[in-house]
C-alpha cells in the first residue's frame, strides 16, 4: 500500500466521467467512469485490448475522447466552459494542462543522443524554462533516487533495458507532476530487469505519488495498489482494495483472467 492513502474525504484529484472512445467501428472505451484520489495507486489490469491503454492516453490527451468528460486536479482537460457552451483548449492550453501528470511508457522513448542526466533536465530546461544548473541538481538527485547516479554520464545504449526505464522515470518526475500514469512500464523488459523498475515504482509509491498503473504484474498490484481496476472490452468490470478483488473476485470474467494469468 502507499504509505499516505487517500482521505476518503478528499474530492478526486482524476475524475473520470462516462467516457467513451471508438476507433473506426472498435469501441475502445464504453462509459467509463472512475475516480483516483491523491495519494492513492490505482492498477488497472486486464488482457490486451481491453481499453487500458487507451484510458490513460485520454487521461493524459494523448487520445481525444469521443463523449464524457475527464478532470485532473479540478480541471476540465481540453475543453474550457464559456457560458453555456465549450470550446476546445488550444495545442499550448493542453500542453499546459498535460504538465500535471507524468507518463511512463512500455518502450522507454529515451533520445538516444542525449546522456540519462541530458534526457532527464530536457524538459524542465526546454518546456518549463527552468534554470540549467537548477534543472541538473534535481536531476542528479532523481538519478540517485532511482539507483541511477553513476550513470549519468552514460547515453541510452550504454544502458540495460530497465536501467533505461529507470531513466525515464527520474524524466517523467522531473517535471514536477501531480500524477504518476505507467503503461505497462515493464513489458518490454526481460523478466530479470523487471524486479529493478517495479522497486523504482515502489519507492515512489511510498512518497504519496497519486499513480495509475497498467500492469500484469499483479504481485505488484497486490502489494503495491490500493485499489485494482480490471477491465474487459472497454468497460470497467470489477475495481475494489487491491488483496480483496485479487484474492476473491465476484466477476466470471474476472475470475477467467486471473486463471489465465496465473496459469
């Protein structure tokens, strides 16, 4: 569990509101609705096309929603409300509101020229105009943070997978976010690189990081999560405390995948 769980008082920092997202004749998101807390990690889990990578793409605009609204932090994200009507956000108003969250993705999208510590301060430096040397302590600092400082030096190809993933963690939080997104952030590893990013994740789990998680690495969601999400054909099947929906699930197609991913 995170180590400062949600108030249960406390409005959402994402909310969630019947969404839905087609691809052609795909129905990718069918109403979804789902509200995270500050402070809490959500996972969501489910099998491949179940809508999972696609929620969090809308979560963080990189997907524009079809129907139903998405609120980070209190906002309506891309759209603002004059009068009765809305009107969609400009590409520099969504940029600004997609700096609230952080996201971490299956391949580690590193630039390839730039050293860890480089790739780490380019968005503070670059996108935020932050000041240089400023941007290199925090850097050296989430570095360390995530058992990375004497790399530094070292470019994404003197890297091992997850050690390039570890890289692009320290990224994601050095431009401050509100909101932690991971897609998956362990599947394109080899399965003993996986144990050194889920630590990572864990640690800042621990600090009160609000997280959403797409995962199948359910030991992770079981220690790590405070509330599992699974979903299935776009929808939101089943969500409930982490230990309870893994142990004693009430849905069949539940029960069927984590037979399947268990097996």
């Amino acid at each position: 569990m995170s180590a400062q769980p949600a108030s249960p008082v406390s409005p959402p920092l994402v909310s969630i509101v019947d969404v839905r997202k087609k691809f052609g004749d795909f129905q990718a998101l069918d109403g979804v609705s789902l509200d995270v807390r500050t402070g809490e990690v959500v996972c969501i889990i489910g099998a491949s096309g179940s809508g999972k990578t696609t929620l969090l793409r809308c979560v963080n605009q990189l997907v524009t929603i079809d129907s139903g609204a998405i609120w980070v932090d209190g906002e309506l994200t891309g759209w603002r409300i004059a009068g009765n009507r809305l009107h969609s956000l400009s590409e520099k108003e969504v940029a600004r509101q997609r700096l609230k969250t952080g996201m971490v993705f299956q391949r580690f999208n590193l630039f390839p020229h730039m050293t860890a510590l480089e790739n780490v301060i380019e968005g503070p430096v670059q996108v935020q105009g932050r000041n240089r040397a400023e941007a290199v302590r925090e850097a050296k600092a989430l570095l360390e943070r995530v058992g990375l400082a004497d790399k530094a030096g070292n470019y994404p190809a003197q890297l091992s997978g997850g050690q390039q993933q570890r890289v692009a963690i320290a990224r994601a939080l050095a431009m401050k976010p509100k909101l932690m997104l991971f897609d998956e952030p362990t599947s394109a590893l080899d399965p003993e690189l996986v144990g050194e990013v889920l630590a990572a994740m864990k640690e800042l789990a621990a600090t009160g990081m609000t997280m959403i998680v797409v995962t199948h690495e359910l030991g992770f969601a079981r220690e790590v999560g405070d509330r599992v999400v699974f979903m299935d054909r776009g929808a939101i099947v089943e969500s409930g405390p982490a230990a309870e929906v893994l142990a004693n699930p009430r849905e069949d197609r539940l029960k069927a995948f984590l037979s399947a991913v268990l097996s």
